[in-house]
C-alpha cells in the first residue's frame, strides 16, 4: 500500500486543481493521500469527494507556515522558516483558523511587496499578472511570482527562477522579502488544541536548498518542540539529506514520535524532482496519525 502524505494543489502553490489533481494521485498507484495546501483547508470537501469516487484514502491535512526563534549563543534571535504540517485537525476551531487567516493575508502583501522590488529589474512584472497565473483566492507564494516570470519568458522554467545562480526571488536576492509567520511552538500548541496531529515538513531542509544548513543538530529546539506537543518529523523526503535523516529518525525513536515519508507533490512544471510516490509513509505510521488525530474524520476506503 502506497501512502503520500504531503501533496499540494493550486488552491496553494501547486499546479493542479483538486480536480485534476485526485485522478493523478491514483494513476500514480497512491492508495492514501493527504492534502497538505499551504495556509489553507478549503480543499478537502472536494478531495474527499473524489477520494470515494476512486476508491483513495484521503487523510486531511495542512502545511502551516511558522518560525523558529532560537536564540543564538550571544541571544540574539534571527527567525527561520518552519514548515508545520497538521494532519486531521479541526477546521474551526477559532485560533487555528486566525492562524491560517493570518498567513494567507500576510502572503498577499508580501507578494505585492516582492513584485513591487522585482519591478525595478522587470518592468513587465505586476501582481495583477501574479495574481492572474495564480487560482483565485489560492495561496500565495514565491512559486507564483516564478510562473509569471517564466510566463513573461524572462526564464525557461521554474526550477531555473530558484534555482539560477542569481536567481532574483532566492532568500540571497536583493528583492526578497520574508513571509511574516507565528512562532512554531504556538502553532503546535494550537494544532494539538484542535485535534491535530502536528508533523514538522522537511526537518532542517525549509523548503529548498537554499537555506542555511545548521552545522549541527539543534536538539535543544527539537526537544522544546517535541515540549510543544510536537507528534512527528517528516523523515522522508527529497529536501531532507541522508544524514540529517538518520538523525532525526534516531531522535525521534527517542522521543517516540511518528516518522513519515512524502512527496511534496506540486505538479512536475513547478517541483520536476518531487513525483507523487516519491517517499512513503509505512502503515504502522499512518495508524498512530488516525489514532492521534481527532479533530476531523478522515475519509477511509481501506482498513487498516
Ligand atoms: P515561499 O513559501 O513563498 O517563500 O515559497 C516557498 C515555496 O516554493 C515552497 O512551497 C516550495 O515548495 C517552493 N519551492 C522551493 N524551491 C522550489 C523550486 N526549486 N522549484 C519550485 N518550487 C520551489
Ligand atoms: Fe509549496
Ligand atoms: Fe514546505
Ligand atoms: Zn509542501
């Protein structure tokens, strides 16, 4: 049984409608799926839906943005992106709704902020275009300012926006600007308060190789999440190296938490390394996430 639990459609930053997107989760042979947008929760009715038209699984999901805000040795904090992946909570539940409002108004600004910066070099840049290449209301992020510049033939594609040498919306670029983004250890707190099963993306990757490495396992930070409430650490996946794997699978046996291996689908036009499938996630794993999640029911076409 094939299980991905980290896969995004346009309602964020993917490339496929929800539509589009369920039928290719099946060609890939995935049984169980989650849907795991940025920011936002508005697409599981449908993902569920069509999971029981096609005989899937589907776990929902969310992939939060948050930051770590670990002093250094002189205590001064410089903030990091976190990803937080939260797996069955409660869509209403009032504080975890403010936090995914929150973001995804601050996205849109941050977006005409960085369009704004990138206008001096690409004059044929707006967020109108942005917003046009985007799915109404979807989530906002770097992927969309890279299609419009891809569209405006100024790249080939969109791995080469990020990844080009000076690449004009790296964390390195001139024009970047910083998503705001609540502070992890509050967000887990939350996600537990809504019922959630709260997993930590890509651990110690972010969200590209851009980021800074840490020279060292920071397991003071690990350890106040885990204190947080922190149930998981997506083990496996494409951005997380081998050996940063092996440890955070020794710390996790440790602290008894569950380990999962996903694809961080986003279509192959915007991630061409991440296919559905990529890693997976064993099923003993997946059996302590529906155990543990309460906050919403998953739609089961299998027994586990
Ligand atoms: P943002 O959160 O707006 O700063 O943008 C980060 C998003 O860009 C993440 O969701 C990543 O999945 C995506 N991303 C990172 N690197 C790449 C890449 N090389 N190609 C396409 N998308 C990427
Ligand atoms: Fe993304
Ligand atoms: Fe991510
Ligand atoms: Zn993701």
């Amino acid at each position: 049984m094939k299980i991905d639990l980290h896969i995004h459609s346009k309602n964020s930053d993917g490339a496929d409608t929800v539509e589009e997107l369920i039928p290719l989760i099946k060609a890939a042979g995935v049984d169980v799926f989650a849907l795991t947008d940025h920011d936002r929760t508005d697409g599981w009715a449908q993902a569920s839906e069509l999971a029981n038209e096609l005989g899937l699984t589907f776990i929902p999901g969310v992939e939060i943005t948050t930051e770590g805000r670990v002093p250094d040795s002189n205590g001064d904090i410089e903030p990091f992106g976190i990803h937080l992946l939260a797996y069955l909570p409660n869509p209403e539940h009032p504080a975890l709704v403010k936090v995914l409002e929150d973001n995804r108004k601050d996205r849109i600004q941050r977006v005409k902020d960085f369009v704004s910066n990138l206008q001096s070099v690409y004059t044929e840049l707006s967020f109108e275009l942005v917003m046009h290449i985007a799915q109404k209301d979807s989530t906002m992020g770097r992927p969309d300012i890279a299609k419009a510049l891809v569209q405006l033939k100024k790249f080939d594609n969109v791995d080469e926006v990020f990844n080009s040498p000076n690449s004009p919306i790296s964390k390195q670029s001139p024009f970047y600007v910083k998503n705001y983004a609540p502070d992890v250890l509050e967000v887990i707190k939350i996600v537990r308060a809504a019922g959630g099963v709260p997993v930590i993306a890509h651990p110690l990757a972010r969200t590209s190789s851009e980021d800074v490495q840490p020279e060292s396992f920071p397991r003071k930070h690990f350890e106040d999440m885990v204190a947080a409430g922190l149930l998981g650490l997506e083990t496996k996946h494409k951005e997380v190296s081998s050996d940063h794997r092996d440890i955070l699978e020794a710390f996790a046996a440790e602290h008894n938490l569950v380990t999962t291996g996903s694809s961080d689908y986003h279509g192959l036009d915007v991630k061409p390394h991440n296919p559905l499938g990529l890693h997976v996630t064993s099923i003993e794993m997946l059996k302590r996430i529906l155990e543990l999640g309460t906050g919403t029911k998953p739609t089961l076409n299998h027994e586990f």
